[in-house]
C-alpha cells in the first residue's frame, strides 16, 4: 500500500479520529494518550502530524501492509482452505473406520482401505502446507525486518489463532522501532486499536471480538502474547541512527521509483 494511496488516507482519517476524539475504553484510549502526551512529540507522531511526516507514514504503511495479508491469508483459509482439509479430514475418517469394520472380513481389503485413509491424510497435510507456500517475503520488508534479527517473522501458520499473534507481534515491531520510550501495553494498547480502526475487530456488548473468529480482542491478551514472545521491552537492537538511515535509504528509493 502507497502512503499517498486514497486506501492510507482513509485510514489515516479514521485513526486519528480514533486518537483525538474517539478514545474507546476497550483500547484504553484516554490512558494510551496521556502517556504519549508524556513523551515529547510521539502523540503528534503517532497521528502523522504535520500531514509530510514520513517517519509515521512508513510505520503505518509497514502495519497497513502486515494487516492485507493477514486479509488475503484469512480469506484463504476461511474459504478454499478450510473447506477442502475438513472435507479430507471427514473422508478419511470414514475411510479409516470402514477399514477397521467387523462387516468386513477380508484382511487384504482392510489392509487396502487402511492405505486409501494414509493416502488422503497425506493429502490433507499437503493442502495446508500449500498455505505456506509461495510466500513473497514478509509484508514489512527487508528495511524494517533487519532491525529484529533474533526475532523474525513466522510464516509458517497452522492455526488461526496463530495468524493473529503473528500479526500482533509484526505490528509490536514497527512500534518499538518508532516508539523507543512507549511502554508495552501502549504498544499493545495501540495494536488493539489497529484492529478495531482497520475493521479485523468490531465491538459487542462486552468488548471487542476479531470477526469471524469469535474470540475477544482485549489490550490484556496482545500484552500476554508478546510476553509469551518475548517480545522486548526496551529497542537495545535499534540504532536510532539506523533508523534515520534506513527512512533516508526508504524515501530516496520511492523517490527513484515515482
């Protein structure tokens, strides 16, 4: 996604009328702002003022990015995946149980049908794993991946519960690179907000529930996954040098490529 695309003005529109005047208590709005109002600048980072900021811009666009694929994989799954394993899976069980049936006598036909059920599990194994496969590199890029090289992106997924603590964990990252004196439940504070601003997260009577999973999003279970992570408190890997380096490196390239 381009930082001048009509896709990241909308998003922009709606995130910072989230932060200004919309301060919902399921991300801990009022309490998220009062500590980057503590911290010289970061509250008008954090909203992409003045509108040039090209530092808040590339942050975003890095979530932004991480947020599409997480789309495009859930769709995927929801859809051509999930559908066809669990149609393999019932197959094969059936199969199986047929295999071990006492209507049959014949131990070379139950041999043969124990195999067909082998057969389409190993099926069923390959369609997820064709999930994983032709992956074109993490959404971030190799600019903002660099910065975490004991930490790198799973792109492996088997559940998808997994999907969402990968996402969480991406966008932790592109707020630890900006935000260096955010403490960690601003930073989760903010990757709730994420989701309920980019529509992954709609709220219900009792809080905020990931759609179509039907699990609740809270600030407390994104500050228990990144722990569970070990997810860093501090930035000691990021230069802030590098990082002025890095945007300097990012905008002449899109400057070349314009």
């Amino acid at each position: 996604m381009r930082v001048d695309s009509p896709e990241f003005t909308n998003f922009l529109t709606k995130w910072r009328d989230a932060i200004t005047t919309r301060q919902s208590r399921w991300w801990e709005g009022p309490k998220a702002v009062r500590e980057l109002r503590r911290e010289p600048g970061y509250l008008d980072f954090i909203r992409c003022k003045p509108d040039e900021r090209l530092g808040a811009r590339w942050m975003l666009k890095g979530i932004l990015d991480e947020v599409e694929d997480y789309r495009a994989e859930k769709k995927t799954r929801q859809k051509d995946f999930r559908k066809t394993e669990l149609f393999l899976a019932k197959i094969g069980r059936e199969v199986e149980l047929q295999s071990k049936s006492k209507e049959i006598a014949t131990v070379q036909l139950k041999s043969m049908l124990h195999q067909v059920a082998l057969h389409i599990e190993e099926r069923r194994a390959a369609v997820k794993s064709c999930l994983d496969g032709d992956k074109k590199g993490a959404p971030l890029g190799p600019a903002w991946e660099q910065f975490w090289p004991r930490k790198p992106r799973v792109n492996t997924i088997n559940r998808g519960i997994d999907l969402d603590t990968r996402l969480q964990f991406q966008c932790a990252k592109m707020f630890r690179i900006f935000l260096r004196a955010a403490s960690m439940r601003t930073i989760a504070r903010l990757i709730v907000l994420v989701y309920w601003v980019t529509g992954l997260a709609i709220e219900t009577t009792y809080g905020l529930s990931i759609v179509s999973e039907r699990r609740p999003l809270t600030v407390r279970s994104v500050l228990e996954k990144l722990a569970r992570k070990e997810f860093p408190k501090g930035s000691p890997e990021i230069s802030l040098d590098e990082t002025r380096r890095r945007l300097m490196a990012i905008r002449k390239s899109s400057l070349e490529s314009a």
